[in-house]
C-alpha cells in the first residue's frame, strides 16, 4: 500500500527557490509570441532601439502578469494538485512555498505589471487587464467548462500576439492571428489527451473537465486542428499581407511549410507514440529534431523577410 503524500513546511531561506519556480519561468517561451509582430512588421524594426525597447518590456511584462496567474491556479487547485502524481511537488502544493507568501508576491506582480504596461499603452494595459480577468474567470470557474477551457488557453496566445502590434502601433496580418490561435487550440487539445492518458480512470477527479473529454473525442479534435493548422499557414504563405515578401517566381514563403508540417508531425509523434504533450516547454527543451526545426524555421523566415525583400 502506497504511503500518503507528506507535506513539507516552508522555510524562509528557500523562499526565493519555490516562488522562481512557482513562476514557472519554463513556461516564459509562451511569452515570445508578443515579438510576432515585430518581426513580420511591413517596414524593418531592428534598428529602431525604441521600439526594441517596447516590445522587450511588453515581453517582460507578460512573464511578471502570468506568473501571476500560475500562483493563483496552484493556490486554487492547491488540494487537487496534492493528488496529481506530477503537479503534487510542484512548490505550493508539496508546502514548500506557503500560500500567504504566493497570495503576497501575486498582489505586488499585478500591482506593478499593470501600472508598468499603462505607461507602455493604455491599450496594452487594457489587453493585460482583460486577460487577468478571463484568467481569474478560468481558474474558478471556466477551466471546467469543456471546449471553452481550450479556447481560453488560445486566447491567451492571442493576446499576446495583438499586444505585440499594439505597443508597436502596427497593423497586424489577420493570418497571423488565425495561425496563433489555431496552433494554441492544437497544443492545449495534445495537453487535454496529456492528462487522459495519464490519469486514466481518475481523471476527473483531478481535472473535472476531463470527465466531458474522452481520448477519442479529443484525438477527433486534434485532427481538425491540424490539417486546419497547415491549410491556413499555406494560405498564409500565398497571400502574406506583408508586401515585400517576394511572390515572383513563386511565393517565397511557400519553402518554410515544409518545417511547419514537420514540426506539427514531430509533435503528434510525441504525443502518440512518446504519451508527452503536458508540457510544451519541456518537449521543445527535450527534443532535438523538434527544436532544430523550428530553428530552421526561424532562420529561413528570417532570410525571406529580409535579405528577399521586394
């Protein structure tokens, strides 16, 4: 019989350690899509150190708000996370990190993230606001509302997508947004199979969502995901918005699909085959060939954007 799980008592020397880990800075990586406007931006942005600067605050903005809201859901699902086989030795539930220190370190992220991003843009800040609130909204209530949680979680990639363009004042592609949110909706629905095949029987009592999803229903789900995924990048790539990417002899753009079916095929395999996909941080961190590709990604949009320009 399996002993029950201990909790430890927080010690003020480690405080520090567990609230950095509470924050889950792994997970800051989310937080590089705010620079997707940047980069495909009609005119070239590198050598405006202004705008630079905005947009690397807005960056560091987005990782101080949402570590916020991580502390908030692992104070809300303090109890059921103690059940979790993995989550249980996260810092709040395993007692490293008491929950008055993590309820105080929220209220002072939010009280100087918020003020910070009004004086970036009052439209930053409205975004950062609106997020809080669909975020409080998640972890109390919506995160057990199926299909709606897994909207809300692209949402979020969303919003950082268009607070981006908006510290920038620039106009942002409307395939930039569908691509975002889509791919989002892609790896939250892999992180839904995630806990399925990992809780098994008990899902539900550690997720009460999980009861309403199935592996099937959820695999049928992804399906749509994907191919939707890679028909709108392709359509992306041959209609860009942004006028100099060359379209003569051909749309330029069109080389880089092959990384991004790639690297959509790369993940179902984890998924499938490896039973990952609970964390994408960890599967990019992890996987080479993953990791590589979306490198190759990165450098061959990067060349197109701006050594082909028109």
């Amino acid at each position: 019989m399996s002993q029950p799980f201990q909790v430890a008592q927080p010690q003020i020397a480690s405080l520090p350690k567990y609230l950095l880990l509470s924050m889950r800075p792994k997970q800051w990586f989310k937080n590089v899509f705010v620079f997707a406007g940047f980069v495909f931006a009609d005119d070239i942005l590198w050598n405006d150190i202004n705008k630079i600067a905005q947009v690397v605050a807005t960056f560091i903005l987005w990782c101080l708000i949402s570590s916020s809201i991580y502390l908030i859901n692992d104070l809300v699902d303090i109890e059921k996370d103690r059940e979790h086989p993995k989550k249980r030795y996260r810092p709040l539930p395993s007692g490293h990190l008491a929950p008055g220190a993590a309820l105080t370190a929220t209220l002072i992220f939010l009280g100087v993230g918020l003020p910070l991003a009004w004086l970036l843009s009052w439209k930053l800040a409205i975004i950062f606001g609106a997020y809080v609130l669909m975020q409080l909204a998640y972890s109390f209530r919506l995160k057990h509302v199926v299909i709606l949680d897994v909207f809300i979680i692209a949402a979020g990639f969303v919003m950082r997508t268009v607070s981006g363009a908006v510290v920038l004042s620039i106009t942002i592609s409307h395939w930039l947004l569908i691509c975002t949110g889509l791919l989002a909706l892609f790896l939250a629905l892999a992180k839904r199979r995630h806990e399925l095949v990992l809780l098994e029987a008990g899902s539900g009592s550690h997720r009460r969502v999980l009861d309403d999803y199935s592996t099937e229903l959820v695999q049928e789900m992804i399906s749509i995901i994907t191919a939707s995924t890679i028909i709108a990048y392709i359509l992306y790539t041959l209609s860009p918005s942004n006028p100099h990417i060359p379209v003569s002899p051909f749309p330029l753009m069109l080389v880089t699909v092959p990384f991004v079916v790639y690297a959509i095929f790369r993940y179902l395999y984890l998924v499938y085959k490896k039973d990952e996909g609970g964390s994408t941080e960890e599967m990019l961190l992890k996987d080479w060939p993953l990791l590589l590709d979306i490198f190759l990604w990165g450098v061959t949009v990067l060349i197109i954007l701006y050594v082909y320009r028109q």
